[in-house]
C-alpha cells in the first residue's frame, strides 16, 4: 500500500472520530439545557461566589499578600488564579469518572466499549461540553471581577498562562483517568484520589499565600505540580511575567504532567481489561 493510500485510509478514521466527539458535545449540550434550572443557578452561584471571595478578601490584611510589578494585589485577583486552576481540577477528576459511573448504572457501559469507537474519544468526549464551557464560565468569572470589583491583570502575561493552563491539562486528565479506572474496578470511584488532590489544592497557595502555610508546607509546593501551576499563572496574569520568564516552572510542569498522563493510561487499560476478563465490565 502506497503512502497516498495510507493517508486516503487514515484521514476517515480521524473524521468519524471527530463526529463522534460533536455527538457527545451536542448530547451534552441538550441535557444540560433541558435542565434549565441547574443552568441558570449555575450562573447565579457564579456570581455569589465572586461576592464570597470579595468579602472574604476584607478580612486579609493587605500586607498578607504578594507584590506583583510594584503593586499589592486585591486578594479578589490572587484567588480568581487558583479558581481558575481549581475549576479545570475539578473537571478533569470528577467529570470522566461520573461518565464511566453513568454508563455503568444505565447498563451502557460493555455496549459502549464493544462499539467501535476509540477509547481516547470516548474519554474526550466525556468531557468535551465541559472543556469547552468552564473556561467560559471562568472568562465571565474574571470579567465580573475586573467590571464590577475593579480586578486588574496583565493582558502582556495572558500567553505566558495560557501555556501553563496547556501544559497542566494532561496532569490533570492522568488524574481524572485514574479515578475512572477506579470506578471500573470498585464500582464507587475511587475517593483516595479526589482527596489527595483537595489536600494537595489546599497546600498549593491557591486560596492562601503560600508564606501563611505551615514550613513544611512549603517545602512540599516545589514538587506540587498545582502550586508550580498556580504560581507560574500568577506571575503571568498580575506579575505580567512572559513566557522566558515562567520557563523553569514549565520545565519542571511538563514531566509531572507526562507522568500523570502515563500513568492514568497504564491504569485504566489494567483495568479494563481485569473487568473484561472476569466478565464483570457490565456490572454496577
């Protein structure tokens, strides 16, 4: 077979598979909508957690809070960079498993795998609707902050934090593959990993400056990939940092990110097939 055939053969397989991913975004889509109310007071709840996080930034002295180019930051824009982080964690962990958890009780599940259809597009399009939605909602988050609060950020650091956002995307999907994998095998999910990751979110500074943390806190942030992911992003949207600038940090992101990714796949594949091979895969 000549390479022109090779490409003939392989560009369909690319394009079936990318319908299927406008499929789930457009299910997706449909039943979010066709529950308007948890909708609508998403939005709401969006705009009283900006009103929380004001009040909440009254009761921290200034001085609690870091200097970024001359200026003491409002603790309304040091926290909207660790929400922003904390919005694609929670994604990233809970929305895979909830699809896998789903499938299982609607006995969809074995049907869904036996389907040919790629595994990689079905965890994609598990979470496509909300890949796309939460930085929507997370743009109004930092509009509502700078329009009605008078937050200010660094337009000149927006690239350097969109890598840092690119980059932090596939640690956070090993992680979410990890819980699926254990939703395949114990049915419930598996809480150890969502409470690793709230623990590791507290320690990381994205609700507090680091330097009101315990000592050894600290020490631990420099191997946290959330806290290396939400310093680097704040150096770029209130620091106005470049991307030459948040380059260690990258350096050190990308590893932890491919480690992650690594190991949700060694884990999801090991268990599948334990499920397939004890014929248990349709159970819930």
């Amino acid at each position: 077979m000549s390479r022109g055939d090779v490409g003939q053969a392989t560009a369909p397989v690319f394009v079936e598979e990318g319908r299927k991913l406008s499929a789930f975004l457009r299910r997706d889509l449909l039943t979010a909508w066709s529950y308007r109310l948890p909708f609508i007071t998403d939005w709401i709840s969006l705009v009283l957690q900006t009103l929380v996080f004001v009040y909440v930034g009254r009761l921290i002295p200034p001085e609690a809070l870091p200097v970024y180019l001359g200026r003491r930051v409002e603790y309304l824009e040091f926290v909207a960079v660790g929400i922003t982080l904390a919005s694609f964690l929670a994604v990233g962990l809970t929305r895979l498993m909830t699809a896998i958890r789903q499938e299982q009780v609607q006995g969809t599940l074995e049907s869904l795998v036996l389907s040919p259809t790629a595994w990689t597009t079905l965890q994609l399009g598990s979470a496509v609707y909300d890949v796309l939605y939460v930085p929507v909602r997370t743009l109004v988050f930092l509009l509502l902050t700078v329009v009605f609060f008078s937050a200010s950020y660094e337009l000149s650091g927006a690239f350097a934090a969109l890598v840092v956002l690119v980059l932090f995307i596939p640690f956070v999907w090993g992680l979410g593959i990890i819980s699926a994998a254990g939703t395949l095998t114990f049915r419930r999910g598996s809480g150890g990993v969502g409470f690793l990751v709230t623990i590791a979110t507290l320690g990381s500074g994205a609700y507090f400056p680091m330097h009101v943390l315990p000592q050894w806190v600290q020490s631990i942030a420099a191997f946290n990939p959330i806290a290396i992911a939400v310093g680097a992003m704040r150096d770029a949207l209130l620091g106005g940092a470049g991307l030459g600038e948040v380059l260690p940090d990258v350096i050190r992101l990308v590893p932890m990110s491919a480690l992650s990714l690594l190991l949700g796949a060694v884990a999801f594949r090991a268990a599948l097939a334990r499920e397939r091979r004890r014929g248990t895969l349709g159970l819930y």
